[in-house]
C-alpha cells in the first residue's frame, strides 16, 4: 500500500495509479507497459509456471534481451526486499498505514473497476 500511495501522490495521474496498483488489466495502459505488468505479475505470484513463451510475448511486445533482464532483475528485487521485510516484521508507519486503510475504505469504494473482479 505504501508504494501505491507513493505513486498516486507523485502521478500525474492518481486514478492510473490507482489503476495500476490494484487492478492494472483494466488501467489505459499501451500493449507494452501491460504487457511488461502480466510477465511481472506471473513471475510473482507462479515463479515456476514461467515458460520460454513469457520471454517470447515481451520480445513480440518489442522489448530487447536487455529490457527483457531488466524486467525479471525488478520483479525479483521487489519480491526480494518485500519478503525480507515480511521476514523481518517490518511494519507500516502508523500514520501511512492509516491513510491506506482511510483510503481503502472510503475512494476506494467508489472505484466500480477496483470493487469488481473482472473474470
């Protein structure tokens, strides 16, 4: 939550952010950056379900060999410094975790695409 709240505060585009934080297939986003947004979704959440085929679809999607690293070295770093944290029992500021929930519980309600799973 915290980078969520990090990226609709520095967006130009609070809604996008938003978009992009909770439910990013239904974000205005080009081929590409939702393309880069699937493979890294994957990798997070079924590492061993990538296949030869998720390079592929970046490569279609007009990412070189060295986009492509990049992509993979971010998700992992992310990954990495979140569950280190979780290990760790790093816990949210007070005040930043407040402002999530305050959030969650009210704008957020209003998000028709943010309350709706999309099947």
């Amino acid at each position: 939550m915290a980078h969520g709240a990090l990226l609709r505060q520095h967006s130009d585009d609070p809604e996008l952010a938003s978009h992009v934080m909770h439910y990013f297939s239904q974000a205005d986003l080009d081929p590409q950056t939702k393309g880069i947004l699937v493979y890294a979704a994957k990798l997070t959440k079924n590492p061993t379900s990538m296949e030869k085929s998720d390079v592929e679809r970046l490569r279609q999607l007009g990412l070189t060999d060295e986009q492509i690293l990049s992509v993979v070295l971010i998700t992992c770093n992310f990954n990495f410094m979140t569950r280190l944290a979780d290990g760790l029992g790093v816990e949210v500021d007070d005040g930043r975790q407040e402002a999530a929930e305050r959030w969650l519980k009210g704008p957020a309600l209003e998000q028709n695409w943010l309350m709706k799973a999309k099947a």
